[in-house]
C-alpha cells in the first residue's frame, strides 16, 4: 500500500499560485494585481502556507520582502508543477475526447519528415493531439512533462524503452560551383576542401574516410549545432557535409546540393522512438508508436 502524504505537504493551488506569483515578481502588490485579489490577501495566503509547511519563505523587511534560500529552491520547484498543472488541464480541456502526446523530436527529422506526415496521423486519431518541442540529445524524462523522444544514437537511454525506426545513408554533399572547382575524382580528394561537421556527429568524417580506406583523420572545416544551418552552408559553397539521403531530397533533385562525389555510408547509429516505462500504454502514445513504426518501415 502506498503511503499517503500528509495533507500539510499538499499545499491549496491558490496559496501556491500566491506564492509563485510573490517570488516572481518579488512583491506582494504585483502578485495581488496579477491574481486579481487584494494585497492583504495574497499576504495572508503566503502566511498559512508558511504556517502550513513550517518554513519561512520570505524575509520581510520594513516594505520589502525578499525570498529565504529555502523559499528559492521552493520557487522553482512549485513553479514546474503549477506550469504541468496548467499544460495538463489545456490539454484535457482541448481535447476532453481524447488525450494529448508531448513528443520531442529532433528539429530537422521533425520539420522535414514527420510534420508533413503528422496530419495522415491525426485524421486517423481526431482525437489526439501532439504537442513537439526540440531536443537534441539525451534528457531525463524524470523531470521533463514530455511522454516520448525521437532519438538519433545508439540504443541507449536510461530508463527508458525504445522501438527501432529507422537507418540512415549519408553522403558528401555540396554545391555544384564547389564540385566544379575541386573535381572530386577519389575519396581522399575530399580532403582538399573545407569538410562540415555537425557538432553531435564529430565523428562522421573519420568514420567515412576509414570506410574508404583514405588514411589519416585530419581535416579542417566548420563545425555546426544543426543539421539545417550545415546543410545552408553546403548550398552556399562553404564546403562538403555528410547528409543523410532521406533528408536532402528536394535538395538533390532541385541540385541545390549534388554529392561531392558517389560514396555513400551507412551511419551506424539509428532513429529510434523512446519512451519512459511508466507511459508505456497512454493511448496517445500506444496510438503513435504503432503508427510511426508502419510509417517508417515503408519509407526505409
């Protein structure tokens, strides 16, 4: 059996919202204004909820008040819980039928292959709604309001399963000026041009060049976060970059980018869904997982 928290430790939302709005405005008569109440009563409100957990929260001085360290930390905590508890309610509130996907996907993955599927999803599950913020790497589910990841990598993310989506081909691209000047013939000529690396692949150029048996790993070029801004730079001539082939479609038949020179390279890392295994069976997701996963498999 669970233990239930003692009701001292669950604290009304209106002395909580009392309380955030004080600490983030750093006065009482703001926070009275923004709550539409009256400055004694967001006071007193603060002042039971003090009594309540037994913690000063605030240092009141002559007419002004500052936060304890202790209230600090309170802050930031109560904070993300009353932002969940609004994210939560506008979403059953908008969708009361049926449920919400809070989904973080990678940005070019995201803009260039799943939003212009997402509205074949969404007529088939009208009443699921998916909510999308970026993330690029790893994060802790733990203390994100998110129920389910895009990853890029190896299978690896703590506390958390996965089904596989997808490989990827990646292959030098660049403007068709910067072929022209270089007249890549082999795979070690690339080295005489700016080569373009994204930061959370630094190693592709290594892993490409041992591939096809160029030796040395020394090469010079820009270093990018994304993978949009490297691809504009590849389309500006700055130099060649390692893109994946399904993502530089329109790209390569519009020659905006042609490759550098034909040598592909299977990435070793993969697309995968992930999940924390407490939302393993949310409808919205279970909904989503299926049909990603037949999505994927006839576009590989």
């Amino acid at each position: 059996m669970t233990m239930q928290t003692p009701r001292r430790f669950l604290p009304s939302t209106a002395l909580l919202a009392a309380f955030e709005a004080t600490a983030r405005t750093g006065s009482m008569t703001l926070a009275a204004r923004e709550l539409l109440l009256t400055q004694s009563a967001v006071s007193r409100q603060i002042k039971i909820l003090e009594e309540q957990l037994e913690v000063e929260l605030f240092v009141r001085e002559r007419q002004t008040i500052r936060l304890t360290a202790a209230g600090e930390a309170y802050a930031r905590e109560v904070r993300e819980a009353l932002h969940k508890i609004s994210t939560a309610s506008f979403n059953l509130h908008a969708n009361p039928s049926g449920g919400a996907l809070n989904l973080a996907i990678l940005p070019t993955f995201g803009t260039r292959w799943l939003a212009p599927r997402l509205p074949r999803f969404l007529a088939a599950n009208p009443g699921i709604t998916i909510n999308l913020t970026t993330r690029l790497s790893y994060f802790d589910f733990r203390a994100e309001a998110l129920d389910a990841a895009i990853h890029f990598g190896q299978p690896e993310w703590p506390g958390a399963e996965m089904v596989l989506l997808r490989s990827e081909q990646v292959v030098p691209a660049c403007s068709p000026d910067l072929k022209r000047r270089f007249a890549f013939r082999v795979a070690g000529d690339l080295k005489k041009a700016p080569l373009l690396s994204i930061s959370t692949r630094r190693q592709a150029w290594d892993h490409w060049f041992s591939i096809h048996e160029v030796p040395g790993s020394n090469f010079h070029g820009m270093v990018f976060d994304q993978f949009a801004t490297v691809a504009q730079a590849a389309i500006a001539g700055v130099g060649v970059a390692l893109l994946p082939t399904f993502l530089i479609q329109d790209e390569l038949a519009s020659r905006k980018l042609v490759r550098a020179i034909n040598l592909p390279m299977e990435s070793p890392e993969r697309y995968f869904l992930v999940w924390p295994s407490e939302r393993a069976t949310h409808p919205p997701l279970s909904a989503f997982r299926e049909w990603l996963v037949a999505e994927t498999a006839t576009d590989r």
